[in-house]
C-alpha cells in the first residue's frame, strides 16, 4: 500500500515569519500520511528545525557534489541542512534556466547518492496537449528524467501540466488518470511491477481545498504537489485533511 503524500512547495516565497505557518501546519499532521514541505534554501535548516513531523525538502540541487559553482547547493548541503527530499526538473527550472531531461536525471541521481529521496517533475505544455502530445511527452520525460536505479524509497513522480501550474485551470479527473495510469503503466515496463507499484505519483496544478477531494479520488493519484495554496496553513491544511481521509 503506497503512502499518500501531500508536498508543499513555497517557491521563491517565504522568510523567518513564515515558520509560524509552518507550526500551524503542524496541527494538521495526524501520522496518517507524509507531508512534506520544500521552502527556500534560505529557510531550510530553520524549517527542519522545528517541522516535527512534517518532512522538509529542498526545491533544487546542483548535480556536483561540490565545487565552483556560485550560488549554486548541492544535495549533501539541503540533507546538512536536515532536507528528507528535493525537488528536480520543476517545469520552472525546466523553463527558467533551460534544464534538460538529462539535467534532471544527473540531479535526481545526485540527490539518491545523497540518501535523499527525490521529487521528480514532469509535465506537458498547453501547446503539447492541445497538438495530442500529452503522452508522448510525458513518456519521454519519464524515460529520459529518472535514472536506472528508481525505487519507492528513493522516488516520487509529481505530474504537473505545465498550463495549469498558478493559472487555476484544473485537467477534468478523467484527463488525470489518464496521465497517471500511462505513468503507472511506463514504469512498470521499465523497472517491473513491484517496484513500480510501490512509486507514488503525486498531482500538481492549481491543487486547492475546493478540488482536492476530487482529484484524490483518481485512479493512481497518491498526494500532491502543491504550490501557492501551500503557503498559508489555512489553504494548506484542508488538503492535508482531505488527502489524510483517503488513507
């Protein structure tokens, strides 16, 4: 039985002040799932600190495990800084600063040589579904982005469309199970169905109190990744307790 995981992911957003939503997440966490939360580089020492049992992640890493690399973090610093997991090939970085698949992939594997568990993103443009391309791309982001190597211990998948990330346009149930039976059904050819099965896939995309119920009733979604509304407590929490109910 997979897990269920509900991951927050603060962005560019967030200072000391911000610690106090995440205490008041706190109250939310019943032990009936993970919760996760990646802050700002800036803030994840604090955030492990004091997340109890909330797990804190890191948004991104640098392939290398160290060297000349300014501004750069590598995954041995994000678990220094006492990170359980982080996040690659966010289509943010995909988009913002060009990362490749195989960029992806050469970050994921950093983060497993770590001993860190990570988030591995994937998702299609609004031009790439509205040409049929869904799939394809999605099966190529698959094959090229997760390093031979990937387990339930070591990996999540994350499905985030691209043209619903902040926009608040949500794919219908029907197109989500779509992609995530697709992916449940790659992986398996790939790494065998008892790895595979044991692989949670989570949904992302203007993910809110108002539809998450809904989309957590959908085939093969096991949590989500979670970006503005996992800001506030307020927002944050009614998802925690929708996903909790699932479990």
């Amino acid at each position: 039985m997979r897990r269920k995981l509900a991951a927050g992911n603060w962005k560019m957003n967030g200072t000391q002040a911000s610690l106090a939503e995440l205490a008041a997440m706190r109250t939310a966490v019943t032990g009936a799932i993970d919760v996760l939360i990646c802050p700002p580089a800036t803030l994840v020492a604090a955030a492990a600190a004091q997340s109890g049992d909330i797990a804190i992640g890191g948004q991104d890493c640098h392939a290398n495990v160290s060297g000349a690399h300014t501004g750069d973090i590598s995954a041995d610093m994000l678990k220094d800084a006492g990170a359980g997991y982080v996040l690659t090939g966010h289509s943010e970085r995909r988009t913002d600063h060009a990362e490749s698949d195989a960029d992806v992939a050469a970050k994921s594997k950093a983060v497993w040589d770590a001993g860190l568990i990570a988030v591995i993103c994937i998702g299609e443009t609004l031009e790439e579904r509205e040409s049929g391309e869904t799939l394809r791309v999605i099966g190529r982001q698959l094959a090229e982005s997760i390093p031979d190597g990937a387990s339930a211990a070591n990996t999540v998948v994350a499905y985030e469309p691209v043209w619903a990330i902040g926009t608040g346009k949500v794919p219908t149930p029907a197109l989500i199970a779509e992609v995530h039976d697709f992916m449940r059904s790659e992986l398996t050819k790939r790494f065998g169905a008892e790895i595979a099965d044991g692989i949670r896939l989570l949904y992302g995309g203007s993910v809110k109190a108002s539809n998450a119920v809904e989309i957590f009733a959908t085939s093969n979604v096991d949590g989500a990744l979670v970006g503005g509304a996992s800001l506030k407590a307020a927002d944050f929490n009614p998802i925690i307790e929708a996903l909790s109910t699932t479990a």
